[in-house]
C-alpha cells in the first residue's frame, strides 16, 4: 500500500464521460489498496470560456480578480469528480486551494507555492476517502485566492506529494510516457522505462513538452519520483521520472529532442573587446526577444564571430536591432537565417563516457549533413542544422544510438 | 453619506453588458458618496448549467459537493464585476462568501447563516474599496463551501447589512417596488413608497413574490431597513420596506394579494368531538400536501363543518385521503372545488380602525360576489370565492379602499 498523488489534465476532465472515466480509474488505485489524493485541472475549454467573458469586461484583465474568476474552473472539476466517485461508492472528498492551505506569494497570475498544510489531507486519507485538490490555484497570506499561471496544476500534483511525503506522483496525459524522441519523426521511437530529472528537464525545454518545466523542477528538487501515464490507454506504466541515476538504464544517451522553431544571426568580425556579447545581446534582451544559442569562438586578428539563436517569429526584429548595433560596434558583417533547426542528444550516461559527441558528429557526417553551430552541456550536446536535414538527422542519430533497442538491464 | 448594501439577482448580472451597467450604477452610488457593498447572484442560467452537469454525474446530486459547484456560480459574478468596477475607475474587491467568513450551519444545499465577521469588509470600505460579495454562499465551521439554496442572496445581502449596520440594504430586481396589487390585473395600481415588514411578509407570501421570506423575515427581525428598486428603470426609489410603523402612511390597507392556484375541501357532518380536525388533517400533513387556510365553524346537532384549502395540483391526491378519512369518520359528506382563489387585503392600518372587514364584505357584495370562506390575522383578511370573480374582486376592493390614491403624508 503507497500514498500516490495522481493528476488530470484539462482534456481527461473535458467531459462529464470523461470525468465518469477518471473516476474508474482513481477507483481502481483505491481498490488496489492505495491512498489516492487526486489533482485535477479545469474542463477543457472552460479556462478560455472564463477568459472569454473577462476580455468582455475589459481587455486587459489581469491580476486579483481574474485568479478570483479562473480559480471556478478547478472548483466545478473536484466538485464533478468527487460526485462521480461517491456514486460509484469510493467516498471523496474535494478541496479548493484555499481549503487546503496552499500557501503562495502574492504574484496573481503567476504565483509560486510556498508551503502546503498536509494535515486535513491526511485526516481524510486516514478516514478511507480519496482526496481530490483543485490544481493550478493556492492562496496568499492574506487569504486572496491565486493562480499559478497555465500548466500550474502538474507543479500542484508535484508539490502535494512533496508535503505528503507521497510514493509517487502520477501525472495522466494525452501520451503514454517520454519517447526517445518524437514518435512522429521516427516511428521506431521507444517509450522510455526511467529517465532522470536533469534528462527530463534538458528533453522539455528541447521541445518535448510531456511535463511543466517547473513541475519537474520542483519534483528534482524534493525528490519526488514522477510517472508519466496516459489517461486513455489502460495498462501501461508510463515513464518514471526519478532521481535515482545509480539504477538507470545503462545506456548512453536517453533521448534526442528537436527545436524547429530555430533562427539564426551571425555577426562577424567583432571586434575583440570586453563588453561586446553584452552590447549586442543587451538590446535583444531589451526588445523582449528571449535567445536560446549563444557561440562565440575564440578571436583572430582581433576580432571575433558571434552566433545566437532565436524564435523563428523574432527573426526579422532581431536582425533589425542587429544590425544597427553592429554597425556602432564597426563589425564586419550581419548575416542571418531563419530555416536552421536544434538538435540535441540527451543522457545523464555522456557523463562518463567519452568519444559520445564524435560519434554524434560522424552519424550526421555519413549523411552529409553540415553542423553549424555546436553547444554542449554536461548531460546534452545541440547542433545547428540546416531546416531540411531535420528528420534525416534525427533518424541517423536514433540509429547510431540504437535507441530503438532498450538497454539492457 | 451612507453605507449601502446593494444586491443585483441573476438576471441584472446575466451578460457582460448587464454587469457592465450594474457597475455603473454601483460607481454612481460611489460617487454621491456613500459607502458600497454589492451582493450579487450567479449570472442568469449559469447555475441551471452547473446543476446540468451534476446531474449528468449523478441524477441525484446533493450535499457538500454540489455546494462546491454551484458556489462557483456567484464566484465568477464578483470577478467579472470587481473587473468592471475597477476598469471604469472605481476600486473593487471581491469576496466569496468564505473569505468574508460568511459562516453557516452545515446544513448543504439549504444553510442558515450563523454569523458574519464584517471587519474586513469596513477595512476595505475605509480604504475607499467597493466591496463586492457573492451571495447565496457561505462555510460551516470546519471551512466546508455551503449554499443557502435558491434565493439566498437576498438573505446574503440582508444579513451583511445587518452585520455592518448599513443604513439601507437595496434589493435590485426586475420590478421597481412593491404595488398595492397586481398591475395586470389592477392598471391603476400604485407603487408603494414604504410597506411594514409585516405587511410585506403577507404579501410575499400570498403570492406577490418580489423578495424571498426569509431574507424579509431577516430584516425584520435585525431592523435592516430594505427597499426594492429596478435594475432596469433609472432614477425610480422604489418601496422601502421598514419597521418604522409610526411614520406610515395613514392607509387603512397598503394592499390586496391573491392567489389563483387553491383548492377547497369540505367536510360536513363531522361527530364534533377532540381529534377530529388532526385525524383528517395529519394524514393530509403526512403526504406532503400543504394546507393553507383551514376553516371550522361553531357545531350544531353534534356536528360541525370542516374546510381548508390546498394548492390545486394536490387536489384530487387529498380528495382521495378525505373521502377515507371522512367514511371512517362518519361524516355526512365530503365536497370540492379546484377552482376557486383566495383574495387578501393587508395593512396594519386595520389594526386600529374597526369597519374594514364590513367594508371589504360590503365592496364584494355590491359586485354580486359570493363569499365561500372567511379568514382573518392581525392585518390580513383572506376571503375565497369562485375563481371567475378574480379580477372583479380585486378591482372592487382596489376602489373601495381607494388604493390608486397615495394616501395623505
């Protein structure tokens, strides 16, 4: 028997079926002799449905009173689903965030939890019901009810578990579990038993969006272990998102994750001083444009190449500020491009193995594809592609890494 | 400058325009300076979709968890208001009915209000805020979401005024205050300027349903002064409902209620010995039929006449239960008639001047209007005659008392 904290999302709730469907299923943890408390989010549609009639009131609406109207939308899906759990005789009890002490500053729209009172929720689970928390909202020291902001309902799930010392958290999704890489790319993608969070957080900032950033974030950080499962296919165990790297799989790399929303500026012949890549990426910054990339190599002749990447949508801006600001700095040139992709390789294994980014390298080689721009981390390498070579390059990786084979044990 | 409890029921609120002009309206109260707080109901329809969804969960839905849905209803209200009172530069804060510690009994889906701790509210009001609560909700002692069932908010609104010590507590509706009778029926009806809370409480219950009885009884006894006014009319100032008998109008009667929907029952011939009326009206009681004037005469010969009224959709059920009742009984006879209305004038004035019952006997009579039953209170005197004698008696007795003329101050 374990404590486990499962999450819905929008879609599993999106209908009184559906919620009939998570009950069933929630039902069944308790029937296998767990202690359930259960996390949901809104009803598909009805966060913008709330939204539609704010922007009615008034176009900007933001702050207190909109946490006040989006925080409903949570409290109809616990109300609906702890109906539907009595009346299949698993008893329930439902709680708004405010009603179970999730405690968050004061930052409306986008509030962090501070602290969660654990001790009505185990008072229900000693008394045999299954607890169903309203995710996504929490409340200030003053009592005003907060939002966490979208996706704020996993890093609910997350943070529960953490005050109640839970098992596991079960976060149920409209995938079965974290794949080696997108499934659509290369059809021979495998499902993943166990990945580490490190792994987990350099896949969903690569674009593999399974989980909220700062979900996994906050279940690294107490040492939550985390499941991915999907809550329309029966059976299957999903991902275990954990810390545990000593009882990993032992292979290399775990997965590789892609970015097609990728664009290119290049500033050559800079010259070599201190204060350059922050003259250039200061005014970027001030524009609100948000860098990914950022390569600089080692200067000749006193002066420098200077590589970064943005969001394709901010390309045409970028090489705008760019540019002037090359020309003040008496850089030789601005080039740019906007059809480049990110690949990356990703695995807590690189770590103690050598040779892992020659071998990347001679993969995209033996299909002629030319590498733009390299950058590694200690547990990810990224190259810099032109956009055709996408598929082509994520294939040869998949291959070379023998990642449609699971590792043995 | 006052404190004012204002509420706007369902259908003032029931689009984003309507709640738009509720916030002018607030906004202008604001600006003559008076002090605001604003109760308000879920929008028109919103909790019949709300109860929808409960019932596609369970048909029988109740309890704590349908609170925690319907709740949700008057929820969305304060935000959309709070918003639109803020964008049209008035400050505004909302309140579900837990955070302004709106407590109850426990009683889901029907609770009574225990108490009100109205300091944050004046802590809000002091910092010049608008304060808008939402109405029909409260939370029991152990922070369980309750209801106080249809029509609550009128009690909401009351009760807060009563807790803060409001000066009035305005009661916005689809009517623009309290008529000497139906204007359907009456053309020349009048709106009245002030009622007693006792009259109101006749009239309200004798079918002119511009208030919940509760939320009357309510004021009543907490000496809030209420007064019912137009959502949809400007500048009208409604019917102030008051305990302040002394400064009344000096009609005779304020009113002439009625109602379409009783039945008659009569037994004739009952042995006139103790029991009897229990052993014919307990098995009524017992089926849940609601018995509304109940009539018995002075015996003759051993015997004595029995009649009372029901609403007229009970009628055959409780002609069934009679008609056995009166056979063990022994009663000669057992008689009805499903149509047939009861016709009420009320005032207090009536308490201190003889000669209205002979005046209203004597009005119907002149029109050929037979009389079937008498019943009297305090400041009420119902008569029941044959349905087709509605409007002519009510037209008789709204000239006999000369109702269209505002009496003299």
């Amino acid at each position: 028997m374990a404590l486990i904290v499962q999450k819905y999302g929008g879609t599993s709730v999106g209908s009184v079926e559906r919620i009939q469907h998570v009950a069933d299923r929630v039902s069944q943890s308790r029937r296998q002799g767990h202690d359930v408390v259960v996390v949901v989010s809104a009803m598909s549609g009805e966060t913008d449905r709330l939204l539609g009639l704010a922007r009615g009131i008034r176009s900007d609406a933001d702050g207190r009173e909109l946490d006040v109207l989006l925080s409903t939308g949570e409290q109809v899906t616990i109300a609906l689903l702890s109906m539907a759990l009595e009346s299949k005789g698993c008893p329930a009890r439902s709680y708004t965030g405010a009603q179970v002490h999730i405690r968050t500053d004061s930052a409306h729209n986008k509030a962090r939890i501070q602290e969660i009172d654990g001790a009505r929720v185990r008072r229900d689970l000693a008394d045999g019901k299954v607890v169903v928390v309203a995710g996504f909202q929490g409340v200030d020291e003053s009592g005003n009810i907060t939002t966490l902001g979208r996706g704020g309902s996993d890093t609910t799930a997350v943070a529960l578990a953490a005050a109640l010392k839970a098992d596991e958290c079960q976060i149920f999704t409209d995938v079965d579990g974290v794949y080696t890489t997108d499934p659509r790319v290369v059809p021979q993608a495998r499902r993943l038993e166990r990945i580490t969070f490190e792994e987990m957080l350099e896949m969903a900032s690569l674009g593999s969006k399974v989980l909220q950033i700062r979900a996994v974030e906050f279940a690294g950080k107490y040492n939550v272990p985390l499941r991915v499962l999907s809550s329309f296919q029966e059976g299957g165990d999903g991902t275990l998102i954990t810390f545990e790297e000593g009882s990993m799989e032992q292979a290399l790399i775990s997965g590789i994750a892609f970015n097609q929303n990728e664009a290119q500026l290049t500033v050559t012949g800079v010259p070599d001083q201190p204060g350059v890549a922050y003259r250039i990426l200061g005014a970027v910054a001030q524009a609100n444009i948000e860098v990914d990339m950022i390569v600089q190599n080692v200067g000749a002749d006193g002066t420098t190449d200077f590589t970064f990447t943005v969001h394709r949508n901010d390309f045409d801006k970028a090489m705008g500020i760019v540019s002037a600001r090359a020309e003040e700095l008496g850089a030789r040139e601005v080039s740019g491009d906007p059809k480049i992709v990110k690949i990356s390789i990703v695995g807590v294994g690189m770590r103690s193995h050598a040779g892992i980014a020659s071998k990347m390298f001679e993969a995209l080689a033996a299909e002629g594809i030319n590498i733009r721009m390299i950058s590694t981390s200690e547990i990810k390498i990224s190259v810099v592609v032109d956009e055709k070579y996408l598929e082509l390059g994520v294939r040869a990786l998949h291959d070379a890494f023998e990642l449609e084979r699971a590792p043995a044990a």
